[in-house]
C-alpha cells in the first residue's frame, strides 16, 4: 500500500513527512493494536496538535483535549465540538452560530469515527478497533522524526482501509493514512499529531465550559422524524375508525383494518 502510495503524483506534498525503513521486521499486528487502545483505555485524558491533510490538498490543524469522564473538545479551523459530559455544543465559525444537545454516548461515538480523531477513538471506546480486519504488522519508519511502525487494517463498517502509525516511544499511535474508497475512486487523508501526550490525571472541568461567543446565535438541532409502526396505532384505527371501514363493512371503500 505505500509503495503504491508514493507513486503518486500528488504524494510530493507529503513525502518528505514518511522516512521508510525496510529494517525492522514487522511485530504482531492484533497485539500491538490491542496495547495502543489499551494505554488509551488507561488514560485520564489525552491532548494533541494534529494536522489532517487531502493528498494533494492542504493541511489543517485540529487541537484536540479529551478527558475522563465523557469530556471532549475537537477544535478546527471550521469551529469546534464540545462536551462537558452532559451536553454536547457544536460551534460553527462560518455562520458564528452553536447547537446544544443533551449528552448521549452514542453520540460520542460516532463523533469519534470521524477521519481526524479516528486514531484516538479507543480513548473513549474500548473495542473501537475490534472489528478491524486483514491486520497486517509493517516495518518501522520515521514520520516526521518519529519512529513508528504502521499496523494495517480494513474497516468494512466505515468503507475505509488504514495504516495506523503506533509511536515506538509512545506505545500508541502517533497518526494515520486512510483510504476510503467509492466505486473505482479513492483519496488517502494522512492524520499526524506533531505534539501529542496522555496523563493519568484527568484534566480540569473548567476546559470544557461552554461560553457563547459574542454575536453567535443558537440553532436548533433537526432530529430525525420518528418512524411510527402500525402495530403502535393499530387500536386507535379499531376504536375510531374500523366500524366505518373495516374489513366487514368497506363505507367508502375504505379498509383501515391493515397496513
């Protein structure tokens, strides 16, 4: 795959950021998976400066604070998502507006399956990597004067593949390429954190206070409609309307007895 990857014209921008070594054999993929998201799991909280970057796109930069329990926030040029574990806000710069919900942990989690945290997931979800398939244990290299060593793996359930780059030092991952495909496209998106650490002390809840900024306006969040099954109103249609046009007596036509 990065063999591949470097013949890629649009790579130039982002080579001199992967050194490969084609010294050290690979290590026991599942096993050094299973250590990254468990010294994640072990942690209090997490901050980190990552850049994502498009191949053959530009860099952004993410700042990234997570903190036991339930906190979080992901801030990027766009805005920022942020969670004092009981409600989630969403900042939008581009509008200068904010949406709040009420903290759900499932919500968290699909937050988390987004391209520039994904490497981080585990810190929140503890089986975040279990369903990765076709491991494979690569050499180690050097990203941007970091020695790694890439574990590579398929994520059927997100329709991308991943390179995640474990930190020799760190024990756990320093970055990631992704590949997502559609059809006979794709695009590599490499994720790097250029400053990252984790504590054992959790950090303060005053991080993840929540200040409208001046001028922003609050919208409210569109839910998804609530699918209801007929089974759910079926004695309404037999208390009110069945003896009309029920399957005995059709007035109209009209059979309400079934769906």
């Amino acid at each position: 795959m990065i063999l591949r990857w470097l013949k890629s014209p649009a790579v130039v921008l982002v080579c001199v950021d992967i050194a490969i070594s084609l010294v050290t054999p690979a290590g026991d993929a599942r096993s050094m998976l299973d250590a990254h998201a468990a010294k994640l799991q072990g942690a209090q909280s997490l901050t980190a400066t990552v850049t994502v970057q498009t191949i053959g796109g530009a860099k952004e930069e993410r700042k990234i604070w997570l903190s036991r329990p339930d906190r979080f926030k992901i801030e990027g040029p766009a805005g920022y998502s942020l969670s004092d574990g009981k409600t989630i806000w969403t900042y939008a710069k581009t509008d200068n507006s904010y949406s709040e919900i009420p903290f759900d942990r499932a919500e968290l989690l699909a937050r988390f399956k987004s391209d520039d945290i994904w490497p981080w997931s585990a810190f929140f979800d503890a089986d975040a990597f279990k369903k990765a398939a076709a491991l494979k244990g690569g050499a180690k290299k050097n990203l941007r004067g970091n020695e790694v060593q890439p574990v590579t793996m398929s994520l059927a359930e997100q329709s991308k593949s991943a390179d995640l780059y474990i930190d020799s030092a760190l024990g756990f991952a320093r970055g990631a390429l992704l590949t997502k495909s559609q059809g006979s496209a794709s695009e590599e998106i490499l994720i790097v954190a250029s400053d990252i650490k984790i504590s054992v002390e959790a950090l303060p809840e005053t991080s993840f206070a929540f200040t409208a900024p001046q001028g922003s306006k609050k919208v409210e969040k569109q839910t998804e409609p609530q699918h209801i099954a007929f089974a759910q109103i079926a004695s309404i249609f037999r208390r009110q309307c069945m003896p009309c046009h029920g399957s005995t007596n059709r007035k109209g036509g009209l059979d309400l007895s079934s769906y």
